[in-house]
C-alpha cells in the first residue's frame, strides 16, 4: 500500500461512528486539530465535533489529539474538549503517533489515526503501521503552503474517492 493512501476517506469527522470503528477493531483515535476537528486556527470546535466526541466516549473510544501546532494553540483547544494531547507531533514522522499511543494504551492494531492531510496525517499513519481515516477539509486554507499542498494532494483524493465510489 502507498504511504500516501489513506484506508477510508470520510466527508468530514462526524461522519465516523462507533459501529465503524468497532468493525475495524479501533478503540482508540487519534485526532488532527486543523480542517478535522475546527478549521485552521479557530479556537472554536466545528459544529457537531462535541457531541461526536461525547458519542465516541460513551462507546469506549479513547482519544488522544496530535497536531503539529504549539501549545499554546492545542493545549486550551484540547481542555475545551476535554483531551489529552501533544503538540509538535512531528507528523508524519513515527514517534509522535507513538506517543499518542502510547498515551492511549493502543497499539498500531487498534488505534486509528484521524486527519485531513495526506503528507502528515495519512503518511505517518501508515508509516507507524496504522489505519487512516481522512476527512475532507473543513475549509480551504487561504495560504500559498496550503493551496500548494492542497494541489499535489488531489490526485491521490480523487484517486481513492474513484476507486471507492466517493467519500462515506
């Protein structure tokens, strides 16, 4: 498998349920912040976030956030939420979806990584030997980075959606 090809691709987080997971083995998430739980520096969680994070709780889901971000962004981001996290994770480089691993309890068996990002989210996910479960972005970002690596992330989105018969 490429490590630029995400599992499943999903129109956004809350479209995750627990019955999924369960089918899959997944009892732990790990979560991006930007385009996946809010969009790009809100401090503000998307509309629903909250009530699929109480539903996954609820189901025994264990969820850690991982982002790239400072501290100062994710740490008042995730007491909001009421997670546990590490900010820069390094991603896609191995170690940080270790630690939220290991801050879970999980193993690459039953721990998933949540994101919307191929070159960090998707491809640390599977360099750590774990499922990926994309989400479309919240909102396009507005910077030159972005947008760039928004271009060179399309072939591999519209690749898998093809082959899928679209997002779930």
């Amino acid at each position: 498998m490429s490590v630029f090809k995400p599992h499943y691709i999903f129109e956004k987080t809350t479209k995750i349920t627990p019955h999924f997971l369960k089918e899959l083995g997944i009892t732990n998430l790990l979560l991006d912040v930007d385009n996946t739980l809010t969009t790009h520096n809100n401090p503000e969680p998307s509309p629903g976030i909250e009530e699929w994070l109480a539903e996954m709780k609820v189901s025994g889901i264990n969820m850690v956030i991982i982002s790239n971000n400072n501290k100062e962004r994710v740490r008042p981001f995730a007491a909001r939420l009421g997670l546990p996290f590490t900010s820069m994770a390094c991603k896609p480089l191995p170690f940080g979806y270790k630690k939220g691993m290991k801050m879970l309890g999980g193993n690459k068996n039953n721990t998933a990584m949540v994101g919307d990002q191929i070159f960090t989210d998707v491809m640390g996910a599977n360099l750590s030997g774990m499922k990926c479960l994309m989400v479309l972005a919240i909102l396009e970002e507005d910077g030159a980075g972005f947008k760039f690596k928004r271009k060179l992330e399309k072939g591999f989105v519209e690749k898998y959606l093809n082959q899928q018969g679209g997002a779930l």
